[in-house]
C-alpha cells in the first residue's frame, strides 16, 4: 500500500514551490495532461504577445519590424535565452529551423571537423529522425559517409579511429533513460570523436549542463518542455571552439557574414549565425519566446526535484493499484536514470491511450506497445497522479480498450 | 505631360475589379505601402485566425489536435492551396521549411535524377541564398558537385552534357525582370538538364503555369505577394513524374512514409510528403493559410492586369515628376518582361529610401544603389502611385538623403 493518498498528495501540492506556475498556463478544467513532452500547455502570456506581433509589429510596422521589433536578432536572442537552461554560454546557442534539420547542420559541421573520418554512429531505436538524417547525409555522401545504428549498450565499444560522430539523446524519448553526457563525451573524446546531442526531451525537463560535459554540438525542439506552441523553431548549439571552422552545408542567406550585402559568393558568418539558414517564421518564434521565458522564471533544480517526484508517485500509484493488469515499466525506477516522462508497456497500449483520452487523461502511444506518460513540473499537482492512475485502473477493470473504434491504428498518434 | 493626374487615377481606382480587397487588409492611414513584394500586409482574417489557433487547437485541444485540428495534414493542405496559383496539381506541391531549405531539397532531388552529371547552373546576381545554396551542396560533396554561376544571357548557352540542373528565379529580386519559363525549360530540356524554378517574387504577383511550361522543381516564400506574414513557411514543387524517384537529402521523420511507425530506417513517403523533413510551425502555417485563401479569391488575371498598369502609371509618373533628378530605370519598361515591382537606380538610394520611409512612403533599398517599389494589386490604389512620386520628387527637391542619420547603413535594409 503507497503513502500516496489524496491528503498526503494535496498536501505536497500545498507545499510545492513550483505551484504558482500552473497559473501561469491555459489548462482545461478536469483534464489531467501527461503530453506537456509532446506539446506543452499554453502559457497565459502567449496570446497577448501574438496580437501584438500580428497586429502591431507585422500589421502597424511591416517591413520596418525586422529592424523596429527586432524579429532580426530574434534567433539569437532567444538562443541566447535557451543557453542559460543548456549550461551555454551566450552566442553558442541559436534558434532556426526545425529538430531535423539542425541534426544535419550539427552533423555536417561535426564531419567537416573530422574529414579523415567516415562515420556517423548513433544507436537503434534512437529517436527515428535522428536516424533518418544520418542516412540523408550517408546516401547524400557517394559512400564516403557511413551512417551507423548499434545497440545503446554497444556504442561506446564501437568508438574508433572511423568515427568522426556520435549522436545521442540525452532522454530517451520511449524510455525516457537518461545517458551521462559527461562521461559519454569523454569518453567519446578520447577516442577523438566528437558528440551530437539531442536535447528534445532535457532542455526544460532536466538540468542540462553542455559546457561542463564538453560537448561539441546539440540540437533540440521548442515545443515540448519549452512550451513553445505546435511546430515551435528548434535550436542548435555549437561550443564556442568549434564555431570558427565548423562549416554549415545549409549555407542560407541568414548565416551569411553580411546578408544584406547581397554578395554571390557565401561568407559564413563569424557565429553562431552561420547556423542559421533561411527566413525564421517569426509568428512561431514569438510564441517560443514566451515558452523560454517562463521556463527561464523557474528554478531548474526545483524542477527536477518535482519531476522526479511526480514520477515516483506516479510508479508508486501504478504499483497499488495497476499491478494486476499487466503493464511492464519500461523507465528506469532509479531516479538518476530517469528523464521526466515514465513509461509503460502493456498489450493493449494504443486503444488503451483512446479509452484514457476520453476520460481526460492525455498521455502518448508509442509503437509497438508503449504508454507514455509526460511530467510536466510546470502545470501538474502530485494529486493529478493519483487521478490518472485511478482513470487508467478504471479503463483496466472495464476493458474499455476493447472498442471497435480503435481497430484501426490511426496514422499520426 | 502624362495623363495621370489625381482625377484620372481616382476614376481608375473606382472601375478597379480588385479594388474591394484592399479593405480585406489592415493598412495604416496614410501609408503608402510598396514593399509588399519584401513582406505582404496583414489580412484582417489572420488575427481572428491565430487567436482560434492558439487559444482553442493549442491551449483546448492540445495535441490531439494535431489529428484533430488537422495540423498534420496542413503541409499539404495548404501546398494544394498554392498549386492552384502555379499551374501544379493537387500533391504536386507542399508547405515546408524556408526557400532555402527547400532550395537544397529540389537542387539535391534534381541531383539524384542526373546521376552522372555534376553542375548546378544558375546567373550571376540571382538572389544570393539561391547561390550560397548550391556551394554548400558543391562544398559538402568534396567536388563532386560544381556550382556555376554565369551571366544571366549566358545562361543558356552553357547548357550542356556537364549540367545536371539549372536553378533561375523567374522574377528577378532585384530587376523585376520575368524570364520565359516555358522557353527556359524547353532549351533546358533539350540538353538534358532539370530547371529548379525559385518563385519567391512570381505565387501570387504574376501567372504561373508550371506544368504548362513543364517544370521539374519549384520552390518560393510564402511571406511576399501570399501575405503569409514573416518568415512563413515557403514550399516546394516536385512534378508529379519525378516524384517517385527523386530522393530528398534531408530526410527528416515527416517524410517518412509511415512517421510515427518510429522505424530505424528510412522510407520516402510515396508523393510529395517526401519533402516535408521536420515538424512544421503550426502558428505561421495558420497565417499562411490566410494570405493564400485571400490571394485565392483573386483573379490572376486581373491580378497581371492592375499590376502591369500599376507599374506603367508610376513610371510614366516618375517620367513627369522625377525626371530631372538623376533616376535610372532598371526594371523592362516593356510590359511582357516585367514582374510585379519596378526599381531604380540612385546614387542617393539608401538615403532616399530612409527619407521616403520618414514620409510614409515605404519601399526597399537593395545593394549597392538600387530602389525598389512593389507593386502589389491587392493593397494598392493607382491614387497611390501619385501619392508617392510625389514624396520621392519631394525628397529629390530637399535632397533629404543628405542626413547624419543615414550616413551608416543599417546591416539590415
């Protein structure tokens, strides 16, 4: 029997020093929303900023707000922004693009550090966008790229002389298992590789801290923890030392040395700009801006000290009262290998996440069998655990994933 | 003497067949708007449109509403939308990262159709990012892929056994010259060699017929004459005939042809959809959506037709009012060749334009001594031609470039 009755829950609600934030987002009555690592909630502050954007910067200034409203600098400065919760100095972080397509900047920039070296190395089941761009820049190369998945536990072995990169997710975002980015990169250092870090399921969740591991390059999305809205920009960061010779394949006008020159010939710019590429969207970039900003109010060790918390309770809930319905926990229970979601397998997963929606629990499938439950320090209350986990009890006792409604997977889950 | 005085150009505006949508838009008493060939003016729909994104599919819906609120399908929706201002068809078009990305995805899908030839082509001064694009493709392909770039008559001479793809705008950034798409692509053609099309200056300004011309790839912005807002999304033609076999390089999750099957390995999705890569910005897709589904109800034709007599009352004014103070036209006084903007050369451009800009004149300045007015038939008044020769005789007649303010440019014009 668990400690984690209503009374004792509320009462940590009552004592959390993060509470005050859950006021700070648009939240529907009675939901209890487990994706904030999917797509966070809405911050209450977003919308006023996008009327002023739609309708005084672009409606009142036009052309005049890209110097007027500075949606110039707006890449670096909400980069800058994202450094301070990446442990990154100013100007090694930059706002661009999408996840994918950074993952092909800071893997381009990473071989043409290492042009005597020929592969790429990740591990399988890596979050599949990793894996794809990797075989982009393979099938891209003529052969002289080698994109390369091995098993987690095998990469460090497989290390080498052929190597010029490895790239990771910091939070694995089935397992949520986190991977020790100090030692991982020393590791991968001595062997003369250099680290690609993907930070979509860290940045905002844990305390990330790329400088004191020595990371070489990361990239990650806006919108999950960052609560940056749907499709938010993502970032890059490239360490300082690397910025001068690591040269970007997507050579864009906007990380030219002067793009406003107009010049035939591409002059990367000195920077972090030379990670930029085209034209930013900048109504997105606003909404991402008020994300990074409430993230940034928030003590980052409270977070995750909450974090961890919820996920205990969460497992603890699970234990009590699931533990006869089959659900294998597919997360670490240790805290230090646990990121900030906490998932489980069971068989009846994907119609079992349809019967959970409709009783106001928002969680993730995961193919083939995983429940994916998000928690966001931000917007829930340890008393939210316990009323998912009895809506997931109660889906259980009622077979409700039994529904013709859900014998078709839907395409996009 | 031209005929053009205010009585003339107010009866013009009163017969005008488009006049109705100028107050479809929001638009500053007072200005005179010519730069919406940099950044259209803002639909009075999107505001309304953004709020319901944001606060109803974002902060109710969540992340269902990337099924629910068909976010997931936006991409193609919206890129359906924009075939119809192409001459494509449904499937032969998508909404998806910048000009410049898109540019490296139909430069590297022309590429893999032409396996055994190395050049990129393209002119001297077409707008830079369309060249920076090609020299990180030819940098990154360690000298497999050259990049060449001639005079713009030379162009089709150097067509030829070596030249796997030729990249042309098809209305010059800067001149407002309009090349014969279907004259390009046929000698092009005949050599053997694809044409990737930038549009960024044609969707929505002049009659585009891709498939009528019988283009291979296409690519343009979504923040010009669509009035998608600032850094929109642009998109991306492949014809139909190609799609099949031409592989993009930036291989990202969304074009996968089962996305959240979360597969190890690579799969192009079947159509178009192969040229989405990361997670689209569902905000500035929203506004998109807007600017076309305006620019839809449009008549093209009619479109051309106020357009080519906007441009024609300006010159024939900037002859009358202007034409002592040392103005030199660059743009095709000859209808057929000319685009949707008209600009000229001034050795006092920069601080002309700054001075305009003081007296509600807007338009842009482009390096090295070059105005630029856009002409966009959907916001414009011919009233409004008068209007502004007037303030540019105004600021020749004080020579009020000559101010301490300009005298250091701005790095962005």
């Amino acid at each position: 029997m668990s400690a984690w009755n209503r009374a004792a829950l509320e009462a940590l609600d009552r004592d959390d020093p993060l509470a005050g934030f859950r006021d700070q987002f648009y939240l529907r009555e009675g939901l209890v929303y487990l994706d904030g690592n999917s797509l966070g909630a809405l911050p209450r502050r977003t919308m006023p900023r996008l009327e002023q954007v739609a309708a005084q910067e672009w409606g009142e200034g036009l052309i005049t707000s890209w110097l007027g409203a500075e949606w110039i600098t707006a890449p670096r400065r909400v980069g800058d922004k994202i450094a301070r919760l990446l442990g990154a100095e100013p100007g090694e972080v930059i706002v661009a693009d999408s996840t994918s397509i950074n993952l092909f900047k800071a893997l381009t920039a990473a071989l043409s550090l290492r042009p005597d070296r020929s592969v790429i190395l990740s591990e399988t089941g890596n979050f599949p966008t990793d894996l794809y761009m990797m075989q982009g820049i393979s099938a891209f190369s003529g052969g002289r790229v080698r994109a390369e998945a091995v098993a987690g536990e095998e990469v460090l072995e497989r290390l080498g002389d052929a190597v010029a990169v490895l790239l990771l997710t910091q939070v694995h975002y089935k397992t949520g298992v986190v991977r020790d980015m100090a030692e991982v990169t020393r590791r991968a250092h001595e062997a003369g590789v250099l680290v690609v870090w993907d930070l979509s399921h860290s940045a905002g969740a844990i305390p990330v801290d790329l400088n004191g591991a020595g990371a070489d390059f990361a990239v990650g999305c806006g919108y999950k923890f960052l609560n940056g809205g749907p499709g938010a920009p993502a970032y890059i960061f490239a360490a300082g030392r690397h910025q001068a010779a690591a040269m970007p394949v997507l050579s864009g006008w906007m990380g030219h040395a002067a793009p406003f020159a107009f010049e035939d010939g591409y002059r990367a710019a000195d920077g972090i700009e030379r990670f930029l590429c085209g034209t930013p969207p900048i109504l997105s970039m606003a909404a991402l801006e008020c994300g990074v900003d409430l993230m940034a109010e928030a003590d980052m060790a409270a977070v995750r000290a909450k974090s961890l918390q919820l996920g205990r309770v969460f497992m603890d809930l699970m234990d009590e009262h699931c533990g006869a319905f089959g659900f294998a926990l597919v997360s670490p229970r240790e805290d230090a290998r646990r990121g900030s979601h906490v998932s489980y397998a069971h068989p009846h997963s994907y119609g079992m996440m349809q019967a959970l929606k409709e009783r106001g629990v928002i969680g993730d499938f995961r193919d083939p069998d995983v429940l994916r439950f998000g928690l966001t320090p931000l917007t829930l209350r340890h008393a939210d655990m316990l009323e998912a986990v009895l809506k997931i009890r109660d889906v259980c006792e009622t077979q409700a994933w039994d529904d013709p409604r859900w014998a078709v997977r839907a395409a996009v889950t």
